[in-house]
C-alpha cells in the first residue's frame, strides 16, 4: 500500500483503533474555510463477508462541524498536537465516558423534576462496571431503561437497584451488530450511533467514536427500528435475574401479534422506500 501512495497511520501506542471512520477531504483554497470533506462513520466494518450477514447502521455526511471532528481525530491519530476540543464526536480517551455520564445523569435530572426519564441501548456486550453502575443508579431514581444487548452482559435486571432495566436479547438471521444509544431528554431526544461497546477493552484501551444523528427524519427512523426490535416477541428474548434467556414467545399473550424484528423492520424499510 505504501508503494503504491497509501499513508499509513499507526496510531497512538497501546490503543487499538476501532472506530469506523472514512473520511475524503477536499483541498480547499478558502482561508476561512480551510476544512471540506465528505466523511462516513459506522458501527461496522467494511467488510464484503460480513456485510452479508451483519445488521449495522452508518451516517455520510458533509456537515462541516461533524467534519471538523473528524479530521481532529484523524490529526490525533497521527499524533499531531490536540488543536481543538470535539464540539460533536464522542472518542474514547477524551470526553466519551464524560458525556455518557452526563447524558445519563440528565435522564436522573428529569425524573427527579417530575418529568420522564428513559434510555434505550442497544449493543453487542456489557461488562464495564462503572457504567452498569450508571444504570442501577439511574434506575433507582426511576429513570426507565430498555438494552438490546445481543453477547455479553453482566447487569443483572429485577433487582431492586434495576427494577426499572429491561434486558432483551435478539438472535435471528443476521447478526445484530449496530450500537445505538437513545435519551429521551426531556423530549429532546438524542441519538448517537457508535462503535464502541459498554466493556473495559473498548472505553479504556480503544480509540472509539460515537456521532450523532441530527436529522429529524433519520432520527425517527432509528426510533421506529428501536421500537420494533423491542416488541420482537418472536426471537428476542428477556434476560432475567439469573442471566438466562427466556423466549418472550413463551411468556407472550396468544392474541399478541407475532412480531420478528429483523423481518418487521425489512418490510418497514421497504415501505418508508417506496421499493
């Protein structure tokens, strides 16, 4: 790749790169407007066999603050000085965990206020404690919480530090690869999509980054597949108190109707196309 006119970056030593990023930058002659690009962040890989069989979730964008962002990271990475902080990506080793923990304490805020708290996230694995810790807290407040968590996950639901933390799990045809975080605040609500799971190996020793979907439309799209992944009662499963999955088919009303979310949102898709 070198011989042929590749730069390669290394990246900072002892942290694994896993964020998902491609970025083009155009050349600019515009001193006030130095930086222009076009810029793809994901959840996945591109990878031409697992892109048959994984489920995730990308944003392009030309959104010149996202850009911005973007083009820091990549100067990070080269291990170029730190020139400004990140006014939108969220990366692991600078403000992820901050912001996190912020977002979550505004869901606490907001039913402390006497109004509704509520998060959603949907991830491959679960495991770091602080922000399990971050969830039983925000449950005891009262702050509703829906996972999606599709491999590891070591918060334990109904107990009484978690009574308001639901865990569902769904295995189907494809496997479940996109991370989404949700937050109702305060009806203003705030999705990010990422490449990090909640586990000590990606928040602390990873170059991760999490984006934010600004578009309503978009937005809304996310919100409706969420929905529908959450009332699967076809695959999904609950995980109970003892770590066990336990088929929803088999705790469901019979008049309830069957729903299978990766076909559910198939057809949704199909039809917001017009295809």
């Amino acid at each position: 790749m070198q011989q042929a006119g590749v730069k390669i970056i290394y990246s900072l030593p002892g942290l694994k790169v896993h964020a998902k990023l491609a970025y083009v930058r155009k050349r600019s002659n515009d001193p006030e407007d130095p930086i222009k690009g076009y810029a793809y962040l994901g959840t996945g890989n591109f990878n031409e066999k697992t892109a048959r069989i994984y489920s995730d979730k990308g944003l392009l964008t030309s959104n010149k603050e996202i850009i911005r962002d973007i083009d820091e990271v990549f100067r990070v990475l080269e291990g170029k000085p730190y020139m400004h902080d990140f006014r939108h990506l969220l990366v692991t080793q600078f403000n992820m965990l901050s912001a996190i923990h912020q977002m979550i304490e505004q869901e606490i805020t907001e039913v402390e206020s006497g109004r509704e708290g509520y998060i959603v996230l949907k991830m491959n694995s679960l495991e770091d404690k602080g922000m399990i810790n971050a969830l039983y807290r925000a449950s005891e407040a009262g702050v509703k919480v829906d996972l999606i968590i599709r491999g590891i996950c070591c918060l334990i639901p109904n107990q009484p530090y978690s009574k308001n933390i639901r865990v569902t799990r769904i295995v189907d045809a494809y496997l479940e690869h996109a991370r989404v975080w949700y937050f109702l605040n305060g009806g203003k609500e705030t999705i990010y999509l990422t490449s990090a799971d909640w586990m000590q190996r990606n928040l602390h020793r990873r170059i991760e980054v999490a984006f934010p979907v600004y578009s309503e439309p978009l937005k809304r799209q996310i919100i409706d597949i969420l929905k529908i992944q959450l009332e699967d009662n076809q695959s999904a499963v609950w995980v109970n108190e003892h770590l066990d999955n336990v088929f929803k088919r088999d705790t469901a009303s019979p008049d309830n109707t069957p729903i299978r979310a990766q076909q559910a949102i198939h057809d949704y898709l199909k039809q917001s196309t017009g295809q």
